[in-house]
C-alpha cells in the first residue's frame, strides 16, 4: 500500500507539473507580444489570470473562495495575504477581479521566461536594499494612483512555518493603505503549504483542496500612521486566528490514513 501510495504522488506531481508548463509554453508567445507594450499590459495579466485559472482546474482539487462579496469593483485596495507557498500568486491571481499589481522579491524576475512577464506587469522588490525597497514603495504608490490594486506580502517570504505561525508582518502594505487612505484586505490561505510547500531543492506536490478566505476591508479613512500599528496588529491576529481555526478544523477531520490522493496532514 505504502508503494502504491508513491507511485500515486509521483503520478500526481506529474500531471500538476505538466498542466502548470504547457499551458505557460503554450502562451509564452502571446505573453511577449503584450509585454513588449505598455498600453496591452492589461491583457497581460488578464492572460494571466486565465492561466492561473485553468492550472487550478487542471489540479483536479477542490478551489473554494469566501468573501468575495466583501470586494466592489469599483474600489481599489491594498490587499495583504499570508504567504505560504508559490501556488499563493496563481489563487489570488485567479480568484481576486481587477488589474492587480503584485509586489514581490526580486528573484522572480531571474525565473527562465517567467522572469520577463513579471518584470513587465509587476513590481519587484529587494528587500536587502533599502533604495530598491523606497523604489517599489514610490511604485505602489503610483499605482494606487492609477486605480491598480496592490497585493503585498506582510510576511514578506514564505514562513519556515508557512501555514501554521506568521512571521512578523513588515509595514510596507499597511503604511501604503493609510498613506493612500484606501481599504486594506487581509486574505487567509489556510492549506497552500500542504499541496505545494516550499522546501528547499525538492518539488513536492500534494493533493489537498485549496481555500481562501477574503475577509472584510478594513477602512483606513481618518487613519494616520500613528495607527499604523494597530492596524498591523489587527490583521496579524485576524490572519493567525483564521489559520488557527483552520488547523485545528483539519487535524479533527482527517483522521484516516493518507492515500495517494488524499489530503496531507499539517
């Protein structure tokens, strides 16, 4: 059983990796026409968008989305998730409406092809530098502007206990939605680490079902940065209470043992 419980995971890591290239390969031409004008941009992403969407589906996993009827499409937001996995860019991707502005480290723009595309669409960051920080701060900003949502990372990398315990938030997103006096929303992903975790070297793929929780903005009209504290506090506790009650809801319901297809344990 344990041998066939392998082969299933290997099959699986396949097929999840087969889905997540070729529709990417597939594409790729497309991409570099659209990037090479800024005025097509926004197909970009809505390409890549579709490409998430269709990745998720091919997984062949359960995907649920709650909260989405706390989002207006007219608003524009600084949206703040936790960061667990690189699946977490294609959820948000797929399931957040609009023409979101991402901000994220600097080595993504070193992946082979993919390293162009976001270069082009969206903001990256070394978080080492303190010039590159400012440079990406300015470019949230001007985006914000331009009625483009910004999605931050808080945790700013993936937690050694992604999916379990938060790493301390940084200020960035919530001095960004006070200084521009737009909503931030907080966004739990509770299982990204159990399908694609981050371990160093290794592609690991597991079958779990995926879920986002999109929690209600919270206004930050009237705010000052004198509150940029407590505003960053409250969403660390709304974000680390949500994965606490997501933990514990997983550990009760599975209980049996783990087949090739079944959801890993936390």
């Amino acid at each position: 059983m344990k041998r066939l419980t392998g082969i299933g995971k290997k099959i699986y890591s396949v097929w999840c990796t087969t889905w997540f290239v070729l529709p990417f390969l597939t594409s790729y031409p497309l991409f570099r026409v659209l990037i090479s004008n800024p005025k097509r941009l926004k197909h970009a992403h809505t390409l890549n968008r579709l490409w998430s969407k269709f990745q998720l589906r091919m997984y062949l996993m359960p995907v649920t989305v709650k909260g989405m009827e706390h989002l207006d499409p007219a608003q524009k937001y600084v949206f703040a998730p936790n960061h667990s996995s690189y699946i977490d860019i294609p959820m948000i991707l797929a399931a957040v409406p609009g023409f979101l502005n991402f901000v994220g480290k600097k080595s993504l723009t070193k992946v082979p092809l993919w390293g162009k595309i976001y270069d082009a669409l969206y903001i990256s960051v070394d978080r080492d530098s303190p010039i590159s920080s400012a440079k990406a701060y300015i470019a949230s900003k001007q985006s914000l502007d331009a009625g483009r949502s910004v999605v931050i990372f808080p945790e700013g990398k993936i937690s050694p206990e992604s999916g379990r315990n938060l790493l301390p938030f940084k200020d960035g997103p919530f001095k960004l939605a006070i200084e521009k006096q737009v909503p931030l929303v907080p966004i739990t992903m509770p299982y990204n680490h159990l399908f694609l975790p981050d371990v160093k070297g290794k592609l690991i793929i597991r079958y779990h079902p995926l879920e986002m929780i999109i929690h209600p903005p919270i206004s930050t009209i009237g705010l000052t940065l004198k509150d940029l504290e407590t505003l960053k506090e409250q969403t660390f506790t709304l974000i680390q209470q949500t994965l606490d009650q997501k933990n514990n809801e997983h550990q009760h319901r599975n209980l049996t043992p783990a087949g090739a297809l079944s959801p890993a344990r936390v």
